[in-house]
DNA sequence: GCAAAAGTGTTTGCCTTACACCCATGA
DNA sequence: TCATGGGTGTAAGGCAAACACTTTTGC
C-alpha cells in the first residue's frame, strides 16, 4: 500500500525565460523604429551565484499551481504580467543545485510589454531587459545576452558561463522551442501588441528566425495570418501604415 | 537567506504517454500487414482508481533525473525498453490526486517494437497494448482506446472518463504533441524499426497526421529523408520491396 | 495470366521568390 | 522634389497532387 511518506520529496521551483521585443526610437523621423528581441534576467541578491544573472523564478508552494508559481514569481520579481507560458521541461540533474535537491519545471514566457515595474517587491536584486542574439554553425552555438554575457554551447550542450545555475542550458532550450513555435505556430503574435503594422512583425519574426526576405514577399507571406483594422499608424515621415490584428482561427480558411 | 526546510515539497512522479506501431500479419499473402498505432496503459492493481486504466509511472527517487524515473518504470512496469521520451508539461493542479499533494511530469514516449515483458517485476496489476484513434470536429476530440474506453473533449479539456487521475488530459496533449513532432520533425522514425520498406512508413504516418496521399505521392515526399540499405524484404507474394534507413541530419541537403 | 504491390515519369496547379512599379507623406 | 516606407502586380522556379505506366513476384 502506498504511503505518501515513503518517498523522499525534492523541492520543486519554476523558472522562466521570458522574451520581449523592445521598440527604440527611430534615428531619423524617415526610418523604422528598431526592434529588437530582449530577454529578461535577474540580478542575483543572495548566495548562491550572488551577483550573476539567472533567470526569474522562485518555489512552488501548497495550494497552487506550477504555472502560478511561474507568473506570482515574474510579477514579484520584474512586474511583467499576464505572460503567455509554455512548459519546456523539467530540469533534475542532482547537482544542479549547490542548496540541495531542488528540480525545476522552466517555461518559455512571452510578454507584449518590456516595460519593468519598478516598484517591484522583490527578492532578487533587479530585473534587467538584456539585448538577445542567437547563432550556430555546426554543432557550435553561441547565445549573446547584453553587452558582457556569451554563452556557448557544443552539440547543444552548455559549456560553463557566468549564468547561475544550469539556466545557460534552460535559455538555449528556451530560445529554439521559441524558434519552432513562431516558425510553426505563428507565435510571433504573443510578441506583439493586439495592433500592428506588417513592418513591425518583419523585424522580431527574422532575429527570431534567422532568416530574411524581403518587405514585399513578407506582407504576402503574412497577410492571410491578419485581419484590417481600418486603423493606421500616422507617426511616421512617410504614408501611413495599416494597423492589423491577427486573424482569428477559425477564418483562416475564407 | 533560503533555507530548503522554509518550503512544503510535493510529490513528484513521472507518468509517461507511451505510443508504438503494431503490426499484424496480413490478410491474405497479396496484401500489406495491418500497421496500427498502439497505446501502453497499466490496468491498476491498487486504490484509488483500482481496476482502472492508467498511464504507466511512478515517483521520483532521490538521485535519478525525472528521465530516469519514467525510464525505470516502463521498465518495470511493462518491459519497454530504451523508449524516446519528449517532455511535455508538468500537470500540478492541486486535487488531482486523492492521495496528496503530488506533481506529475508528463512524459511523450516512443517505442520500436510493441512487444510486452512477461516476467515484469510490476507494482501494477498489468501493462497492456491498446488500439489508438484520435478524430475532432469544431471543439470537440474524441480518442478511443482499445474496444472499451472512448475519451471525450471540449475546447481541449477532457471530459469525465474511465481513467485514473487527470490522464485523459495527458493523453490528449501527449497525442497532438505526436501529430506536432511527425508533421514537424520526422518523429515517426522513432515508431519504427531500423530497417524497413517505404510501404511500412504510410499506414502510421497517416493515422498519425489525419491524412491520406496515393502510395506514389508518399514515396516521393518521404524518400528525400531515407538512405537506401540494399536489403530486400522478400516475404510478400509481390515484388520485393527495398529495406531503407532514416538519412542522418547532415545527409539530407546533398 | 492475374493480383498486388514496388517503383518511375509526366502533367498541372499552387506557392514562394525576385523584382519592377506605383502610392502617400513630411521635410 | 526627394527620401522612405506602404502596398500591388507579374514572371520564373520549385514542390506537391493526380494519375498513367512499367516492373516484379507468387499463385
């Protein structure tokens, strides 16, 4: 007969790498505002690892659930809300963790804002929005996160990095589970605001990718993925622009 | 400063979704052996949920990954052996097992062959191969198992059903993760042999995806990813057919 | 020869790519 | 007017569906 007190119980925490696209002012009233994909990090405050950058997150507790654990913790820590979470997969190596038998189930968490809270009753020392680059060739990766942190992988394993714990393999799960739902399940739109113009998905949707094509070709590839507002965006030195939602699904086929 | 004993722990266990391709002799020495896709369910030996079906599974151990525990448990609970497991979701939800608080990580698992261990040193009253068909229309899904249990679906969330716990959920996101991963990442080759005719491809790729194309077309879509091995499969009374492997990743753009 | 499947080639239509072109707007 | 992006049209190439056809084997 089982009994719950037969077995040994690790503690269990939820850790996600949350990915934003930052609009930075155009240089010149004519060009494009500059997109550019960002990923959320905390600066640790306490040991272990006190000082480096780990991803947000923090234990389960009774009575909830391993996605609210997920989103109370990104509130608590960087004030981002309303998330859109993905389960990636649960991190159990024996050692992965210096205080002791801890496993934690990472998500891949989306916001639409990368604005941070800035009264953010936190336990760790900050939250930062960190410029984010991926690249391969062959079974080498290299992931760029700000100015000063590069992250290495060989055959899709984490080399050592400044990163605590084994969140330098979490991000780089992260980044390419990423990369196949945008590729394959239009996931792009998480990223973006309920309104849009075409140009403003061709920037985010390439870095992500890792492709490029050209204006013209991305708008047909896109327009049947969107629904016309009648809206247009009139900021801009040049003629206005569309603003489009995204097509819901079950329209996609007219 | 954190302390591991300022938090309750849960149970963690590990349940795994474990699919296979079944393959009967043919009707007649013309025709093509009946390929169909298989589920591995456990009939429970004990409370709660005795006599029912469930996914096989079991707790996690201290020192052993999660991986390790859904590994040891097909083992021990059915004989399968070195099964490609995906992760899937960690299911937490807090009155989804009577007897406490405990967790699940939910694994997808694929086996090459359906056979079952019959000397399986089992804490479960039996491991059994059932018949899988998945269908949906609008809102609704509806999986059948075997000639008994038929699973409900609306808006993909599982209607009350005959199985333990929550895993007719579990089976429902583990299937559209398969479709997922066959469509996407050729994760059909995970279901077969090392060896086999491109005819031994159609039948489960195409219960798998929902789709049907002429024996031609699907020779011709499929070929680029397979590597000719020489050997024949001479057994049918029809000409023989030639044995393929899977072409490894770096092969395929040549 | 006949049934059944293995395997090849051809046609057609669609979808992507490259690129030429016009439109709208503010400086 | 000019620079810049918004937006449309068109022609070429590649891919997939439909299907006609040949090959191989056991009965």
């Amino acid at each position: 007969m089982y009994t719950i007190e037969a077995f040994d119980r690790p503690s269990v925490a939820a850790d996600a790498v949350v990915f934003g696209i930052d609009t930075a002012p155009p240089e010149s009233k004519y060009s494009l505002a500059q997109r550019t994909l960002k990923i959320l990090l905390i600066r640790r405050g306490e040991e272990p690892f006190k000082g480096q950058y780990s991803l947000p997150g923090g234990f389960l507790r009774k009575g909830e659930t391993i996605e609210q654990t997920a989103v109370r913790e990104l509130r608590e820590e960087s004030g981002v809300q309303e998330p859109k979470l993905i389960p990636l997969k649960v991190y159990s190596a024996v050692d992965r963790d210096p205080r002791g038998w801890i496993i934690s189930a990472a998500f891949l968490a989306l916001t639409r804002t990368v604005l941070l809270s800035t009264d953010a009753q936190s336990d760790a020392a900050g939250a930062e929005w960190l410029n984010f680059s991926y690249e391969s060739e062959g079974s080498s990766e290299t992931i760029t996160v700000g100015d000063t942190v590069t992250l290495h992988y060989e055959n899709g394993t984490a080399q050592p990095s400044d990163l605590a714990f084994d969140h330098a393999q979490i991000i780089r799960d992260a980044f390419l589970r990423l990369r196949d739902e945008v590729l394959h399940h239009d996931l792009i739109f998480d990223l973006m605001p309920e309104k849009f113009a075409v140009s403003d998905l061709q920037q985010p949707y390439e870095s992500i990718l890792g492709t490029h094509t050209s204006p013209q070709n991305f708008r047909k590839k896109i327009l049947p993925k969107l629904t016309e507002t009648g809206e247009y965006d009139k900021t801009a030195a040049h003629r206005a622009s569309m603003l489009y939602m995204r097509k819901r699904e079950e329209d996609q086929n007219r």
